[in-house]
C-alpha cells in the first residue's frame, strides 16, 4: 500500500503515463486556463481604466478589493455546495455570470455601477474555484494528487503572465477597453463550451476515480461526514494547521505583492515598460518547473514539501531584510520561485486529501476564504511598512519602518513564512493511508 512518504512505485509513474491514467486533468486545465486569464486580465485594466476615464484612485482599489472580499466572503458557501450538487454544474453557472459582466463592465458610467459588477464577479469567481479544484482532486488518485495539483499551479501562472501583457496589448493595439472586455467575454464563452462538451467524461473520470474507495467506506451524509471529521483528532489537527498556515502565508506574501513594485521602481530605477517582459519571464520560468515539482512531492513526501518550501522563501526573503542591497531582491525572488513551485502542488494536495474528501468543497471553500483574508490584511500592511515617505500612524509599523526601511515588508513576510514554516513541522504529519482510502468519496462530478 502506498505510504504518504511515498514508498510505492505507483506513485513514480512518468509524467506521460499520468495524463495517459487522467486525460480528464488536460480538458480541467484548458477550463482552468482560459478562465483564470479573464480573470487576471481584470488586475492590470483596473487601474488603466480608472485613471483613462478620471474616476478615482481610491476607488479602483476598493473595486478590486470588493472583488476579493465578495470571493472571500462566499467561498464557504459555495464549496460546501459543491459537496452536495454536481461540480461542474456551478463551474458553468460561475462561467455564464463570466461571460455576461465584461459586457456590462465596458458600458459602466460610473466608479459605483463598476464596483457593484466586480462585487458579481467576486461571487462568480467564489463558485469556481472550489468547485473546480475539488474536480482535479476527485478525478485524480491520492498518489498523484501533487501532480495534478501541479497542473492546475501552471494554468494560474500562465494566466498571470498572459492576463498582465494580454489586457495593456490589446488597448494600445485597438485604443479602446471594449476590445479588451470582448475578449475576456471570448474567453468565458470558450471555457463554457468546453465545460459543457466534457462535462459527462469529467463526471465518468471523478466516478472512476473513487469506485474502489467507494465501495470500501459507508455512505455518509454532509452532517455525518462533519461530526466522523471534527472526532478525529490527528485528522483535525492537520486541518487546522493547513487553515492556520493559509491565513499567514498569504498575509505575509500579500505584504510584498504590490511593494515589490514600488521597490523596483524607487531602489533599481525601473520603469513600467520594464515590466512587460519579466513578468511573462519569470512565469514562464516558474510553470516549467511546476509540473516536475509536483511529481517530486507526490515520490518524496507532500509534507516535506510544504516544510521545505516555506523555510526556502523565508530563509531568501529574511537575507534580503538583513543585508539590505538591492540585488537581494533577486535572491528572494528566485528563492520564493523555487519554494512556490515546490510547495504549492503539496499544499494543495494535502487541502484536498482523502481524509475529509466527503467535505472536499467545504474545507477548500473555508480555506481559500481564510486565504482572502489574509491577503485583505497583507495588501493593506505592505504599504505601510514600506511607507514611501508618509507619516506612519501605527507604531509598530513605524518602529518597523525605522529600523528596516524599504526592506521592512520584506523582513515582516520572512517572518511570517517562519512561522509557517514552524507550523509546519510541527502540525503536518502524514496520516495512516487506511483512511484515504476509506473516506476518499467525493460529491459526483
């Protein structure tokens, strides 16, 4: 029987024959991709377009928060969801309200009729994404799971390099949004089609999947399921650590996402041209190595991975605190690239593991919105730690401020990871595999 430490050759299989053993992951991933780009195309036209039409600033940053908290706000409900009603029917309910605002995005008047759109967004994007990793997760095996999970990691970055150069490509080409919106609204209406013409080999793949599992463990209700999960100890305990883990982790990665920016434009003279071709760069390089990482989590332990990720990003960024030169910033980003692609396909795999698979929409659903929050926390603190010249009001940002600079955001997320790396070694275990296979028993596809 294959251990989480990964004993059993079957989970050394080569990458061709795990797309061989799930070809349903390609046609998620194709879903994946195309959707997440109309998303992230949205990050970047924000800004462009409230500064291109005079609304204000302000407001183009509570438009993008409304989006994460309406998300946030209603992962929860939409995961648990998920357990009870067919997945992929809420991907295509998400996926239709995707195709409909772009339209509506592109004749908005005002900053408020804008806002409230991105508010619908935010509920749309709340029904897809659990629902959509809880697909990868069912129709996978728990010995690949990493590996597929790695799958879904390359289609987010892809998108975010895509998403950033595609949106400012196309309104200097057509020197006006409604190109751009069209074809986010394009990219809805592909992911649809193809969701609807795979969504009866998507179910068969996720029941396939789990027959043996299946047979194995008792049929049990959404309440029988919560109360067998919240009476096993070792079991809850880990699940904790994983929500734990997520709230800081994304707090502190929060904290350097924007600074970085700055950082790049105030200590090493960049420009915003500069950063058309980096961002797809490093994408692109951080995507190749996605898919290898994640078959090296599923051989060598999903754990371990989680351990050995967080201490690499925090050990990189806590150098770049310490030393203080800007060529230290390449450092840590290299350092937090190498940790993402190591750890991110293990980290979600262990959030989807079998031990609560009955409630897999749920947990991904409480821990997805416990990552919004931090990242809510984290994009407001990184500023202010980074201060950019401003009156800091909050003292322990100031004496932080004081003490390192433009750095300190940088110091705060180092932190941060070692406490989530500490978490981690002390709250990830694994756990008996008799128990993956016994409760392995996801809601139909």
């Amino acid at each position: 029987m294959f251990t989480e430490r990964g004993a059993d050759n079957e989970a050394r299989i080569s990458i061709r024959e795990f797309f061989r053993r799930y070809p349903v992951v390609l046609l998620l991933a194709a879903v994946t991709l195309s959707a997440d780009l109309c998303y992230k195309m949205m990050i970047p036209l924000v800004p462009l377009l409230f500064a291109g039409r005079g609304w204000s600033k302000v407001l183009a940053g509570a438009a993008q928060s409304g989006f994460v908290l309406s998300e946030t706000a209603l992962k929860p409900i939409t995961g648990g969801l998920g357990d009870r009603v067919k997945r992929t029917n809420l991907v295509m309910l998400s996926l239709a309200v995707g195709m409909v605002t772009p339209f509506f995005y592109a004749k908005a008047q005002g900053p408020g009729a804008f806002l409230a759109l991105r508010l619908i967004d935010g509920a749309g994007a709340a029904a897809l994404w659990p629902a959509i990793i809880a697909l990868f997760a069912d129709a996978t095996d728990e010995k690949h799971r990493a590996t597929a999970m790695s799958v879904f990691t390359i289609c987010m970055l892809c998108s975010l390099g895509i998403g950033f150069t595609l949106a400012p490509l196309i309104k200097a080409t057509f020197g006006d949004y409604e190109h751009v919106f069209a074809t986010m609204s394009l990219l809805m209406v592909c992911a649809m089609v193809l969701t609807v013409w795979s969504s009866k080999r998507i179910c068969r793949a996720v029941k396939a999947g789990v027959d043996a599992r299946a047979r194995a463990a008792d049929p049990a209700t959404m309440a029988q399921n919560l109360k067998k999960l919240l009476t096993d100890w070792p079991v809850l305990g880990q699940l904790a650590t994983l929500i734990f883990i997520a709230f800081m982790q994304m707090m502190g990665t929060s904290m350097v996402t924007h600074t970085t920016f700055f950082f790049l434009f105030d200590e090493l003279g960049w420009e915003e041209k500069d950063l058309w071709y980096v961002i797809p760069l490093a994408g692109a390089g951080i995507a190749l190595l996605a898919l290898p990482a994640g078959r090296l989590a599923d051989v060598a332990g999903r754990e371990a991975a989680v351990k050995v990720s967080m201490s690499i990003s925090a050990v990189c960024l806590g150098l770049m605190a310490i030393v203080r030169e800007p060529w230290t910033l390449g450092v840590a980003a290299a350092g937090y690239g190498l940790a993402f692609v190591v750890g991110a396909p293990a980290w979600m795999a262990l959030v989807t593991r079998g031990e609560w698979a009955g409630l897999r929409g749920a947990v991904l659903g409480v821990v997805t919105a416990f990552q919004g929050a931090g990242a809510a926390i984290g994009l407001f603190l990184g500023p202010v730690l980074y201060g950019d010249g401003l009156k800091i009001e909050i003292t322990i940002a100031e004496n932080t401020y004081n003490l390192a600079g433009r750095y300190a955001p940088f110091g705060a997320c180092a932190a941060i990871l070692g406490v989530c790396a500490l978490a981690a070694f002390i709250g990830l275990r694994p756990l008996k595999q008799k128990q993956d296979a016994a409760n392995d028993s996801p809601a139909p596809g």
